[in-house]
C-alpha cells in the first residue's frame, strides 16, 4: 500500500519561504510562520528593490562585478554569476505573479541606483515600499495554491532526526502547546540576527531563530562574523527596531552631512555617498562617536531631491513624520543599524545543508553569494531565485522514510527579557560596524559566564568567536587598529 508523501515545512514566511513553498508544486507543503497573518518578515520592510541588467548599456557581467566588488572578493564567483545572469528572469516572473514594478511617462521600467553599483539598474515597487508590495503578491499565489497550507501562529523550536536525517519539525502555538509535523524535508527561510544587535532596521523576529534551530542539528554553519550594518536608519534615541532610510535617497541626490554641516564622504571613496554600504556605515559610525562629544548627531540632508516624496518614497516619508521630522524641508538624524547577515547556515546551489533533510534559503542560508558584504537590492533577489531554485529541486525530489533511531534537536530555551536586551547592547558594542580585537576578547569571555542561559546568547558567542578568528579585515568585518578612536 502505497502511504502519501509527507509535506515539505517551509520554516518562514518572507520572500525566500514563498518562493521555495509556490515552486515545489505539486509536492504538498506546510508553511510554517510565527505570526498568524504572515506579517513581521525583513521582506516586509525592504524598501530597496531587487537589482538587474535591464538597461541595454548594463549587462549580467557588470553586475556581477559590482557584486564581487562590494563582497571584497570573498563570494562564490559562481552563484554570482549565476544569480546575476537569472536576475531579469526573476523580475519577469514577479511581473508574472503580479508584481507592479515601477515605470516612467514611457512606461519603462524606472531605474534607481544604490550603493556599490557604477549604474542605475534597480527595479521598485510602490517607491521605497518594494519588499511589502513582493510580499503581498507571493501572498496571494500562496493561498490561492491547492499545495500549500498556511500554519500561522507556530514558533519551530526543535527538529526530528531519524537515520541521521531530518524528518519533523517540533512547533510551539501560542497558547505553549506542541505540534509535530513529519517532513519528507524541512526549509528554513526563517532570516537573520540583525534583532541581537541593539540598533536594528530588522524586525524583532529577524533573531536568528532558524540558525540556531540549523546548528543545533548539526548543520555547519560560516562566515558568522559578517554583519551588514545599513548606514542610514532614522536616529530614534533608545529605540531597538528603527526605521530604514532608503539608499535611494542617496541615490536620488541626499547627501551625508556632519554635525557641523561638512559632506561626510567626500574625497573618502570615488562613489562618495554611494560607496559600498560597509564604508559608508563605518564613517557614518565613527561620525556619530565624534559627533556625541560635540553634543550632536549626523544627518542625511535630502533637500536636493526633486521627486515626489509620496510616491517616490512614501515609507520614508511616513516615518519620518510620525517622529517630528519633514524630510522635505529639515535634514534626517541617521545612525548604522545591523541590517543583513551574510554568514549563515553553509548550503550549496540548490539549498542543502550539511544535515540531509535540511535545507535553508535566504538571509539564513550562506551560499556565498554575497562574500563578505551585501550589494544594495541582491537581497530580495537572492530569496526570490535560490527560493525557486530550491523549491523546484525539492519538488522532483522522492522522499525518503527513514526507520531507524529517532533524536530530537533542540534549540533550546530562550534569554529573559532583561538579559536579551544585556545581549543586544554587547553584540552592539563588540561586533558594531567598527570592531576591536580586545573588545571582541572581553566581550566574548563575558557571553562564556551565560552558559546554559539561552540559545541567543551561544549564537552570539559563535559570532564572537568568528569575528576573533578572523584576525584582519574584510567586507563589513572591520578591525580597526589599537590606536584608532572608534
């Protein structure tokens, strides 16, 4: 008698997450996320759109360059040259699931440019809302899709291994009740950790759940040590989770000022305020540390911009005005905010990890693509096309039923309130985008006295050792010499 297959668990309901649950058809597929309504996701809040050589004066190379570029050369060439030569493909099919890109009077796709990039070559959704307008649509296939069914309101805890292969997902409601799923595979999309860090454009959720879930079953897991600190979130004194300010903006001509009023960037890289998002945010923090002596802040003067800010860039704009600011008119008080891993769980060009059963797509996953320092907008598209790419591979791939010895990996309790926030002011302080080989020791050997307290604090205390490992800088990884006032 021949038993139906068990579902695919898709462990996360952003970009990457969709796209691997909507490709994997006919395979049936359970969609597990925390919140009920498949809201919190950073796919929600990008508002930089997804890179592409659309214009004929670019090309897939040229991207590729820029990519490698701002990655100091620490990227799987290859995925890069895959990723970049898929990428019209990928806003052709998002135009298909009814995305509404942009256009000109024309009705041409408008092309922005951000920072890394020598062209104008990123496609946008309703202004700088893109990631929310992807989501949306990815949503609505989603339910619309006879394969899939929507688990909301589930936090994914722990894995069933059996045979040395993963075969379930342990889940917790609510309401602290159990559900066990058997899987004929599991797919973590679950992001980054840009919510360990104290400042954050992430949301809350983007805790790095799902890594942790991935290296307590063993999974490897590299490159921890590179964060992407955004350069310009809106300055919001003791807030954790802050609003991002577009780079767009930068690249529609806002400048980077001072607290005297003096152009941050110039004569500090040829792209000035749009050099890759690593240089930029290390002035940008080392500004501010000047800046707090002088009893002030740095700003992003935006009043050369002659778009219309409620179509251009209406995110930005609400934000802005919710906190006493019209961009319009007043300079944005800005500071670096933890923004995207590129390290993360070790997975090859179709999603595996080192775990058979396990896969991860996305911010989670570490393909190398993005090196040791993301370009603008290769996010989204990174989740679009590895989400797809992993779906499809699942989709044809027969299950197996393992029957030997069954094990469940466990991530494990959770900080406190009160020591998470502790945790997120060290990450900050040790790992930021300017970082100390003493502070990395000191804080490192404080995270050891937190054995046994919570999951988040052993996945910091990986990023930590990893960030010591690599004794010279690279990428968004930046050692700054023992004299140097950080």
């Amino acid at each position: 008698m021949k038993h139906p297959r068990a579902p695919i668990v898709v462990i996360g309901g952003g970009v990457a997450g969709l796209a691997t649950a909507l490709a994997a058809a006919p395979a049936p597929v359970r969609l597990l996320c925390r919140a009920i309504d498949g809201t919190g996701s950073a796919s929600a809040l990008a508002q930089g759109g997804i890179a592409a050589a659309l214009d004929p004066a670019d090309s897939p190379l040229a991207h590729t360059e820029d990519t490698l570029v701002a990655g100091a050369h620490h990227n799987n060439v290859a995925m890069v040259r895959w990723l970049c030569a898929q990428a019209p493909e990928a806003i052709a099919w998002l135009q298909a699931q009814g995305v509404a890109f942009d256009r000109d009077a024309g009705g041409a796709l408008k092309l922005g440019r951000e920072g890394g990039h020598r062209v104008a070559r990123i496609v946008h959704a309703g202004g700088d809302a893109s990631g929310a307008v992807l989501l949306r649509a990815l949503l609505a296939k989603a339910q619309c899709a006879a394969h899939i069914q929507w688990r909301g309101g589930l936090d994914a805890d722990a894995l069933l291994l059996r045979d040395g292969a993963v075969c379930g997902v342990r889940a917790i409601d609510g309401q602290g009740r159990q559900h066990v799923i058997e899987a004929s595979a599991v797919v973590l999309a679950t992001g980054g950790i840009g919510a360990l860090f104290a400042c954050t454009s992430n949301p809350s959720g983007a805790d790095g759940s799902g890594l942790a879930l991935g290296m307590a079953a063993g999974a490897r897991a590299r490159d921890l040590e590179f964060v992407q600190f955004h350069p310009t979130a809106l300055d919001v004194p003791g807030a954790h989770c802050l609003p991002l300010i577009t780079e767009a903006l930068r690249g529609a001509g806002a400048r980077l000022r001072d607290a005297g009023g003096r152009l941050l960037m110039e004569g500090l890289h040829p792209l000035g305020d749009l050099a890759p998002r690593d240089v930029v945010a290390r002035r940008v923090w080392q500004a501010r540390r000047q800046a707090r002596r002088d009893d002030g802040r740095v700003w992003l003067d935006a009043s050369a911009i002659t778009a219309e800010w409620e179509t251009a860039f209406p995110t930005v704009l609400a934000a802005c005005l919710k906190h006493g600011i019209d961009p319009r008119r007043q300079p944005i008080p800005v500071t670096p905010a933890a923004h995207f891993h590129m390290g993360g769980l070790v997975v090859d060009g179709d999603g595996r990890t080192s775990v058979p059963g396990l896969y991860a797509a996305g911010e989670v996953a570490c393909n190398g693509v993005h090196g040791a320092n993301r370009l603008a907008s290769n996010s989204l598209l990174e989740g679009i096309l590895c989400g797809r790419r992993l779906g499809a591979v699942l989709a044809a791939t027969p299950a197996v039923v393992g029957r030997g010895e069954h094990r469940w990996a466990e991530r494990g309790s959770a900080l406190a309130a009160t020591d998470l926030s502790r945790l997120r002011d060290l990450l900050w302080q040790a790992a930021g985008p300017v970082r100390r080989t003493e502070s990395l020791r000191h804080y490192l050997l404080q995270l050891m006295a937190w054995q046994g307290q919570g999951w988040q604090a052993r996945l910091a205390q990986s990023l930590l050792d990893a960030a010591l490992q690599r004794h010279e800088s690279l990428g968004a990884h930046y050692i700054a010499a023992p004299e140097m006032d950080v």
